[in-house]
C-alpha cells in the first residue's frame, strides 16, 4: 500500500462502523432525540404550538410549575409510588427466587409456580388495571374476601377513597412488576458456586446465615442494577394510574406521568407541560447517569 493510500485507508476503517450504526442512530435521532429538544424549546417558549410566532418565555413555566402545589404533590406521589414498588418488588421477587431454586420442593411443583409467578409479565399495563379495577370495586372479590374473614366490616371504595387510592395502585404495580425481579435473582442465585453453601455447612451456619452472608452479597450487584432500572421506570408509569383512578380522587393518585399528561391535553397548556415533562427527564437522566457509574465501577 503507497504512503498517499494509507491515510484514507485508516479513515475509512475508522468510519465502517459508524456507516454500519448510522441507521439505527438516524432512526434514535428521529424518535428520541428530537422529541426531547423539541419539548425543552417548547418549555421557554409562551404558547407553544399553539402560536405560528411563540415568544420566549425564560423561565416562566419553569416558576410556574415550581408555584403549583399540585406539581409539589404529584412529586410526593411519585416517590412514594417508586420508592415502594422497587422495595416490594425486591422482597417479593427474592422470596418467589429463592422458592424457585430450592431443592425442597418438588420438581413439578417447582415449574408450575414459575407459571403462575410469572404470568403478571404476560399481561400489558391495560390489563391489569382492568383486573384490579375489577378486584377492587365495591362489590369485587377482595371486599367480598376481607368482609367474610371480617377483617373489614363494611365495603371499601379502593380506587375512589382518597385515603386508600395511592396504596391500591401502587400494590397494583407492586404485582406486576415483581417478575423482573425474580427472574433475574433466579439466574443470578443459580450461578453462584455451590462451594459456598457447602463450606458454610461444614461451619456449621444456618440457613439465615447463608442467606446474609453468601447469598445476598453474591446477589448484590444484580439487585443494584435492577434496582436503578426499576426505579426510572417506575417513575414513568402512566397506562396503569390513569386507567384505574386517572390521577384522581382530589389530586390523591396525582404523579408526574398524570400531571403532565393533564397539562398537555387538558388544559392545552403545553408550555407548562413541556416544563414539566423536562423535569421528569432531568430526574431520569440523573438516575440513568448513576447507573452508568456503577455499570463502569463494577
């Protein structure tokens, strides 16, 4: 090769894999990127799309959304909401893993509760809500349950009381959400050595002993991981809230999703909900950059 070909051919091997990503990064250009810089222009602009010539507003809608206690409210919800579906989705997921791969239980037995545990992942976000709308109603299953134990003694409206409909959705969610979870835990438990168990035997440990000090430590970073990823998705729900109480009763179900989703296209204030819809990406690109640092530590 002569000394006038060899720097083209080092710029050509350089750029072959670009060429080969450069569909899919115009197709993520188009569908990701330009959406999310259009909704950032959007929120300084004063009646944004609305208007052929939209003002520039600053940080109008920003002061707004900040002065709204609805916005103060939803924020609450949402960690709430996040914050216990990601802890009960561990516990949960954990116990089914670790029924899963025990050896006690019967082999049959065994396949048959992975396809009654997983059967939650089968279902789309409509679906579910549909069925606990259905459990939860005042004449559903669950009163009609709780009422013959006599645990309650009268019919509880779940989705419509305000003091109950935060924690009925969320224990929505909490079920089907957990089957991640477990999954992973299941394939991470199995490939931890069995050469531990058998040394702490040996030692003489008991079973809540293997579980501190091999199982979970082994564990540990798949359940951070799953942990992060559960936690910004989570915090995005949408279908599932607004098909079983639509941010509702008085605001009491009222997440960032909802509240954002009202703005736009019920209030047709789209400035504000591009205000707020940033809010939720700067919240999500934050969780997701600290996920990339603990994916490179490890």
């Amino acid at each position: 090769m002569t000394r006038q070909k060899r720097p083209y051919y080092k710029l050509k091997r350089a750029a072959a894999p670009y060429l080969y990503l450069s569909p899919s990064l115009l197709i993520l250009g188009l569908l990701m990127l330009l959406p999310m810089v259009t909704v950032i222009t959007y929120s300084f602009q004063n009646s944004a799309i609305l208007r052929r010539d939209p003002s520039f507003a600053g940080l109008k809608h920003y002061q707004a959304i900040f002065n709204d206690p609805v916005f103060w409210a939803s924020l609450g919800h949402t960690l709430y909401f996040t914050c216990m579906s990601v802890i009960f989705h561990m516990i949960i997921g954990m116990v089914f893993a670790l029924m899963l791969n025990s050896d006690r239980i019967n082999p049959t037995l065994r396949n048959v509760l992975r396809v009654l545990y997983i059967l939650p992942w089968l279902f789309t976000a409509v679906i579910i809500a549909v069925i606990w709308r259905l459990l939860l109603e005042p004449n559903g299953v669950v009163n009609s349950i709780l009422m013959q134990l006599g645990i309650i003694g009268s019919k509880i409206e779940w989705f419509s009381s305000p003091e109950t409909a935060l924690h009925a959705v969320t224990f929505a969610n909490i079920w089907a959400g957990y089957p991640l979870f477990m999954v992973s835990l299941l394939a991470g438990l199995q490939g931890i050595p069995r050469d531990f168990y058998e040394a702490a035997d040996i030692d003489g440990a008991k079973a809540y002993q293997k579980l501190i000090f091999i199982t979970i430590p082994q564990l540990m970073p798949i359940i951070i991981s799953i942990s992060l990823l559960d936690f910004i998705w989570t915090m995005q729900v949408f279908p599932l809230i607004w098909i079983t109480t639509g941010g509702g009763p008085i605001y009491a179900t009222e997440v960032l999703s909802t509240y954002t989703y009202k703005l736009a296209f019920s209030s047709y204030n789209l400035s504000q909900a591009s205000a707020s819809a940033v809010v939720i990406l700067l919240l999500s690109l934050g969780l997701t950059l600290f996920y990339i640092r603990y994916q490179r530590a490890r």
